[in-house]
C-alpha cells in the first residue's frame, strides 16, 4: 500500500476546492479508458494527431498518470483557463522526465524516442480545453450543482467527525491509519511526508487521483469522486400547509429547496424572487439555527441544519394530519 505522512498543522489547514480544470481531467481520464457515450468524440478529437496519441499513451498508463498531467490546484477555485496555462507551460524536459517516471512506475518501456520532439505540456492543455468545449461545458451547471452540495456534505462531515470520519468513505483503498499516516490506494509506490498545503477536489467522473509537485513540495491535493446521491437535484417536494403556517410561505419554501443545499442564484432562479427579498428570508432562517451558510469555490450555499431537517421532517409527518381543534372534512 502506499501511504502519505501528513503533519498536524497541514491536516488542520486542508480545505475543499471546486477545479474546472480537475473536473476535465477527470473526463479526459474516462475517456482514455473509452468508456461512456463520449467515446466516439474523444476518437475524433485524435484523429489524425499521432503526436498526441503517442503523448497520451505514455503519460497516462494505468494506475499512475504523468505529474505535469495533474498539477495539485490552486487554494482557490481559479478560471479554467488559468489552470490549463500551468499544464501549457510546462518545460518540456520536465515533462519527459514525468512521462518517464510513469512509465518507470508501471513497468513501461523506456520513452519512446519521438517524445523528443515533442512538446506534450501544450498538447494535453489543448485537449483538455476541446474536451471542455466540447463535453463539460453543455453540462457544467449540472456537474457544478453536484460538486459543490459534495462540498458542504463533506465539510460538515469533518466538523462533526473530524477528518478521521471523512476519510472513510472519500476514495476506494483510502484510510486512515494513525499516527498522521494516510492510506492513499493499495498499489506500492514509494510513501511521501505531506507538510503545507493539502486539498481535496471532487470530481464527477472517476476514481479520482493524488497530486503533488515535485519542485515545491509543499502543494498536495486529492481528487476524489462526489457522492452524487447528496447533489439529487429533482423537483423538490412542495413546503407543508403547517409549515407555511409557522415560517411563512416563502420561508418555508426556502427550507424546502435548500435540501439539497443550494446558491443563493440557485433559489432565486426557483423561487422568481429578488436577490434581496431571497437574502433576507435566508438571513431569518440562519438567524433561527434552521439553515448553515458555507462557501463552496465562489458560491455560497445554504443547506439544513439538523433542527431544520426536524422541523421539515416533522412538518411533513404531520401533513393530512387534521389541525387541533378542528373538524376532519366530512366525507361527500
């Protein structure tokens, strides 16, 4: 197994962080693997690209991909395009001696040697913009909604059970073992201590994979797969007369939607009402203890707290029930 040994200040200061640039990694590593219905667009995005194809082969091999490929994130969400600059700008030498390295790893053939002419930090940072256009952005506000209700879940699963607990159900093969040492898969590649900065960034696709930066060792991030079944965004149920009745109605629609949590924009595109009007509802709710205000990347989301999961859930019990003191409808 290989395990990370991770100080007590860097455990402290990890933090989740939204990447567009991870989310088209993450795609770009299905499809390698040809899986999924964007089989077909991926085969023609390299179509007549025997450069890149070569560059692919090598750099992504099963169970290690190439380190210039998958640069640890920035401690903020930053616009894709910033973070596909980094892998564009890759030195080339560098990059071959990653490709190197991952084929080393994974009992590869030595690097062919038409890598050398090649320059394979732009050539990945062009795919992943095409594989952006072309299958992520149609489908991003959907994907986003996803990652960031994965990040409020998670968050509030460290607050409660530290991160002993997040660990648990975060990746396939990791866990914690103790004594500051993270199990990270069950492959035996070489252990690392992790001090500085560590991140966590869901993805919607795929198992997810380690970072780290080989020139600045103190950057580390995990990519990990978003429990998607915490984003379920269907129609939400309608608020119950009695709840009505005690928040008001557009309170109670609020604490109706925010299960599960959403933007700010989110509920005012679903409830029709001004930023402000929706701003102030939710400041009352928040003020009452029944909702929690996180930031998520850029968005600020709100989601129930446990007092407002009981009060909904008990609103909802008790729909049909007959009000105290009054007569059930007599039947026609």
């Amino acid at each position: 197994m290989t395990w990370w040994q991770i100080d007590t200040e860097t455990l402290a200061g990890a933090r989740f962080v939204i990447s567009p640039c991870a989310e088209a990694t993450a795609t770009l590593l299905r499809l390698h693997k040809r899986d999924g219905p964007a089989g077909d667009a991926y085969r023609r995005m390299l179509e007549n690209r025997p450069d890149l194809r070569l560059v692919l082969a090598a750099a992504m091999r099963p169970g290690w991909v190439a380190d210039f490929v998958t640069p640890p994130q920035a401690e903020t969400e930053r616009p894709l395009a910033e973070e596909l600059d980094l892998i564009r700008r890759t030195p080339d030498a560098r990059a071959r001696a990653d490709i190197a390295r991952a084929l080393a790893l994974t009992g590869g053939p030595p690097p062919p040697d038409a890598l050398d002419g090649l320059s394979p930090g732009p050539l990945v940072a062009g795919l992943l913009e095409r594989v952006w256009e072309t299958i992520i952005a149609p489908d991003w506000a959907r994907r986003r909604r996803i990652l960031e209700a994965d990040v409020v879940a998670r968050t509030r699963q460290v607050t409660q059970g530290g991160w002993v607990a997040a660990f648990a159900d975060l990746k396939a093969d990791m866990r914690w073992l103790g004594n500051g040492r993270l199990q990270i898969n069950a492959a035996r590649y070489p252990s690392r201590d992790v001090s500085g900065t560590l991140l966590f960034v869901p993805v919607t696709v795929g198992p997810g994979w380690v970072a780290w930066d080989e020139h600045d060792p103190t950057r580390h991030a995990i990519a990990y797969p978003a429990s998607a079944p915490l984003a379920e965004t269907g129609p939400a149920r309608p608020a119950p007369d009695a709840l009505a009745h005690l928040l008001g109605p557009v309170r109670a629609r609020l604490l109706t939607l925010v299960d599960p949590p959403k933007s700010t924009t989110q509920l005012v595109a679903l409830t029709g009402l001004a930023l402000g009007s929706v701003g102030r509802h939710l400041g009352i709710l928040l003020d009452a203890g029944l909702v929690l205000r996180r930031r998520a990347g850029r968005s600020v989301l709100y989601s129930l707290t446990e007092a407002g999961r009981t009060l909904l859930r008990a609103s909802r019990a008790s729909a049909g029930t007959p009000a105290r003191g009054r007569r059930p409808p007599a039947p026609r």
